[in-house]
C-alpha cells in the first residue's frame, strides 16, 4: 500500500527522496517521512509530516541536511492513526537505526511485549518500530549479519529499508511478501516499492524476491538469500519513458489513462500474439474447471471474461474475490487452472490465493501490467496487458486492456479446442482490430458527457443496470462512481432490479441503464420503461441510431455499433468518463481518492 524510497550515491539525498515520493503518491498515503545520514553531523535526521507530500517539502524548506544517503517513505495507515509519531521512518532507541516498512508484521505484538520487558518504550502504534528496536537490541558489530537474525523472528509480509549511522555507506533491503526493486545507476543506486519512483535517474532493475535482502551501496549491490547465501541476480532493463508517468497536459493522471484506451487497447491487441504459448493453452483447453481470482475492478474483468471463456471455450468458469477465495474449501485437482487477475501483480489477496492454490497442484496463470511483478514471477504462466504505468487509483486504462486479454485468450481456447469455427474466430479477430477507433469515437462525446455528469452531481445515491456481458459492466460503473465522488451507487443485473432494487427508486434517483443493441436490447427497454414508470431519472448507454430508446430515458450517450460480445470494452468508457466529470465538478481528488490506495498489498 505504501511507498518506500531509498537512495545512496554522490547526489543530496533529500531531493531524490521527495521526488520519488511524489511518483509513488499514487499508491495512496495518508503520511509522509524521510531519514538522512546527516555527514556533518555525523546522525540520522528523520522529518515527518502527516498530509501531501507537499506539506513534508514545506516542512523541509530551508531546513539544510547535508546527506547522501537516506530513506523516504508514504503511509497508508494500518496500526494506528495517522499522525507524526506513527509516520515512518522509525529509528530505535538511540536513533542510530532508520527503518521504513511495507506490509505487516503479525506478530508485532508479541515481539512489542519482549523489548517493553526489556526496556524499551515505544513512541508509536505501528508494528513498523519493534523492527527498529529489533535491530539495535541484537546489533553485533555487522549490520547486515543482525538483520538476517532480526527477520527470523518476524512473521507477515514486509518489504524493509534500514539504514545505520553505525554502517553509514550502506542501505539494507529486504523482501517478503511486498513489492521492493532496486535501481542500479552509476555510481549511485535506489530501492523503491515500484518502477516509476526512480525511472528518472535509471531504467536498470534488480527485482528482489520473498526471503531476499539486498546490501546496497553506492557502487555495488548484493544479494542474498535468507541464509546469506549470496544469489546471483539479471538486470531488468525497462522500456518506460519517464514521460509516461507524467499528465501531458490532463488536468489529472486518470483523465489522462482514460483518453490513453485507444493506445493501450492497440498495443494490448498487438502484445497479444507474441504472448501465445503451445504449454499454456495445451494446459488450460485440457482443464474441467477454470477459477478466475482477482479484487475489485479486476474482479470485474473476471466476469466478464467468464461470459467469454464459457462462450468460446465450453470450459465451466467460476470467479470468486480472492480475498474470499482463499479461506473457502477450494475444489482443485490437476486440471485446474487458476487465473489470477491484477494490474500491478502485487495485490496480497490474489497473489496468495493463487500461490495457496498452485499448492494443491492447480496450474496458475496470471494477468498483470507490471513485467516483474511478484504475480507475473509466481504464476506459471503470465498474460500481460500492455499499458504502462497507470497512476490514477482507480484503474481505467488496464481494465480495458484485462478485457481484451480475456477475450483474445478465450478466442485461442475456442479455437484450439475446436469450439469455435475458424471463420467465427477469424471474423471477431477482424472487428476487435476496430475498438480502439470505436472508444476513441466515445471519448469525442466527453463535452456532453460532462453536461450530464453536471446535471447529475447532486445526486446522494445513483443504480446501474446491465445484462448478462454487461452486467459485470454495471457493477464496474457504480464502483467507479463510490471510489472518486463518494457517491454511493449499485450495480446490479438488470433482471434482478424487481427484487429489491426497484423500491429505491422515485424522482430523485438516477438509473444508468446499460442498453446497446445487443440480443438482450429488449429485455433491458422493459426494465427502462419499470424505472420510467416510478419517475426515476434515466441515463442510457445506448447504441448510435437507436432512436425509439430517446423517447424513454431523460439521457443518452450513445457508442459506436459492435458484436454483442465486444460492447463491454464500449460501454465501460462512457461510465470512466460520467465518474470522472462528477468526481472533479465536485471537486474531489480523483488521483488520490480519500482512504485509497493504488496498490494493496496487505490483507
């Protein structure tokens, strides 16, 4: 959930900290905090701020820390409030040990009452500060030698930084469960939680894995495995332009990744075919069972692709959140195949599930955006969607393009199973290579789109209404609406509304009705004319020239024609864009939605 930095080399260390800080406010983050081994005062100066990162610069100005080597990071509150005493980094009892942490550690409690009895006070709430004092009550001379002891003891996930004033020319980094890379430059390197924080000074990445720590310094990086064996590990080198990460005139980044579909649907299309493998779907066209995981809008996806899978393949298709999917009595055998869906391969609740069920001989597949994700390492076998970073908390551009990789993996299936003709795939094949000119068809409409979110922003309460394809479309839409406006909002199948959902509504309540011109196009008109017969407001995605729907609904934003199984990578860009513009005509930080985070990588 949170994000670390860290930085040691010949630069100020201050500045790259904050500048790293601000690529990760993406992540979501209620603190903010740096350490620096201050080299003319020979100790660690730690600086803390609850708020924006914004507020910890001002905190910093004129404020002169001569330092080359530091840690930053921003908190998601977990244990305890967010407040200055509970932000990182924390230090130990004498200060000469910094420490900044992701993740949690589940038996803090019990460590937390071995040092009070050994007297240690604790100036925080958080879990983050036994590790601190961990390390100084066993310090031997060897930093790196305690901290191999240290993390024996600690059980939960957790990606650390730790810096000493003891051993000032080093950073220790160490990873279990949560996402930690380490930048490698000249004559200067980085530890960060994700990519994006450090691809202004370097485009090389060690990618560390569970059971890993790494010793860092300005010239050299080691690493070892929890033993302290040393491992030999590749350098990733990424394609990512800084400039991708950047608004490029948006007024904010999910506007930004809104307008990017077009581009990232076409490569996510075109990535697609280098991605076929023989194994893979030899594997999953022999399944019984498919079990699609993910979490919120990925879960989604999973639904969707569902609809697809079953469709194209005949292949039986549950999908469950994983965060439920890994306490149920799963199921498995060896003809099972797991797909774990989440855009940045680090979500805690589906990479778990998948690994648990991989454990009892499931075979896994994961769909993720991130190459090197800890997902895209633990699966064993990896689709990727091809959209680059996406810093916008809630995720538009790579549910398009999850869409599209269910889709064309259904296709394959269908095909090497023999379930679908050659002249069916061929033909779908044909008109997916139109989407991306369709959804920028939509994005044309933003300007009246906004006139109606306008219309609409008051609103306390919105329903949105899908059927079968487009069902899992609905849901998406109000959950989009809840994550930015704080608008609460439903979806629901359509067929279900009269059994329950259609006593809500009266004049003030607006229905986004899903209604393209599909073979349900009927049966969602009579479910129109039941919220036209109450007064609710209607606003309907509907088909361009389906006139007859006009004089039923109070709005309309119409998308291009399509097949009926394409429309939902269609009718999902009209519902990013409707959020969006109620969202900032509300005045609300659609980047950094209240409580959120980009990345959730704690249970």
């Amino acid at each position: 959930m949170c994000g670390i930095i860290g930085y040691i080399g010949n630069r100020k260390a201050v500045p790259v900290l904050l500048y790293g800080l601000q690529r990760l406010e993406y992540r979501g983050y209620d603190s903010a905090g740096i350490a620096v081994i201050d080299r003319e005062e020979d100790k660690i100066i730690v600086e803390k701020q609850v708020g924006k990162i914004k507020d910890l610069q001002e905190k910093l100005w004129n404020k002169k820390i001569e330092g080359n080597i530091g840690l930053g990071h921003s908190r998601w509150a977990t244990h305890g409030e967010p407040t200055i005493e509970n932000a990182h980094p924390h230090t130990s009892k004498s200060g000469t040990i910094a420490i900044v942490h992701n993740g949690i550690i589940e038996n803090y409690l019990e460590l937390k009452k071995e040092l009070e009895e050994k007297g240690y006070k604790f100036r925080s709430q958080t879990d983050t500060e036994v590790v601190a004092h961990l390390i100084e009550e066993f310090y031997n001379g060897n930093l790196f030698e305690t901290i191999l002891n240290v993390v024996k003891k600690l059980k939960g996930a957790y990606a650390l930084g730790i810096i000493s004033s003891y051993e000032p020319d080093k950073i220790i980094a160490v990873k279990k469960g949560s996402p930690l890379v380490i930048g490698v430059g000249k004559d200067e390197n980085f530890i960060a939680s994700d990519i994006p924080a450090v691809l202004e000074y370097t485009k090389d990445f060690i990618i560390l894995e569970d059971d890993e720590i790494a010793v860092i310094t300005k010239d050299n990086v080691e690493v070892y495995d929890i033993n302290g064996n040393k491992i030999k590990k590749d350098i990733l080198h990424v394609n990512w332009d800084i400039s991708a990460a950047e608004k490029a005139g948006y007024k904010h980044f999910m506007q930004k990744e809104i307008f990017e579909q077009p581009r990232t649907v076409a490569d996510t299309i075109s990535g697609f075919s280098s991605q076929i493998n023989e194994d893979l779907y030899n594997t999953v066209v022999n399944a019984d069972r498919i079990y699609i995981i993910a979490c919120g809008t990925s879960y989604h996806a999973g639904l969707v692709g569902k609809f697809w899978i079953e469709k194209f393949a005949k292949i039986p298709v549950e999908v469950d959140y994983a965060s439920e999917y890994r306490y149920r009595d799963k199921i498995i055998n060896d003809k099972t195949v797991i797909i774990g869906i989440s855009q940045s391969g680090e979500t805690a609740d589906t990479r778990f599930a998948l690994i648990d069920a991989q454990k009892e001989g499931a075979k896994t597949i994961g769909i993720v955006n991130v190459v090197g994700s800890s997902l895209s390492r633990e699966a064993d076998y990896t689709l990727y969607t091809y959209c680059g970073p996406e810093i916008g908390v809630a995720a538009t551009k790579t549910f398009t393009a999850q869409l599209i990789v269910l889709l064309l993996f259904a296709l394959e299936l269908g095909l090497k199973k023999n379930t679908i003709t050659k002249d069916l795939y061929e033909d779908l094949q044909q008109k997916i290579l139109s989407i991306p000119s369709k959804i920028e068809k939509i994005l044309l409409k933003e300007k009246s789109i906004k006139d109606i979110a306008y219309k609409y922003m008051n609103a306390s309460d919105f329903l949105f209404l899908g059927r079968n394809i487009n069902y899992p479309i609905a849901l998406e839409g109000a959950l989009k609406l809840k994550e930015i406006s704080y608008i609460h909002a439903e979806g629901y199948p359509a067929g279900e509304m009269k059994h329950g959902p259609i006593a809500l509504i009266d004049d003030k309540l607006p229905v986004v009705a899903l209604a393209p011109m599909d073979k349900f196009y009927e049966k969602m008109i009579s479910n129109i004319q039941e919220v036209k017969a109450r007064k609710g407001k209607l606003i309907a995605v509907a088909t361009e020239g389906d006139e007859n729907i006009k004089e039923l609904v109070d709005d309309i934003i119409y998308i291009p024609k399509t097949e009926d199984e394409l429309y939902p990578i269609l009718t999902v860009v009209p519902l990013q864009l409707l959020s969006y513009h109620i969202a900032t005509l509300l005045g609300k930080d659609v980047d950094q939605p209240r409580n959120l985070a980009k990345t959730v990588t704690v249970e």
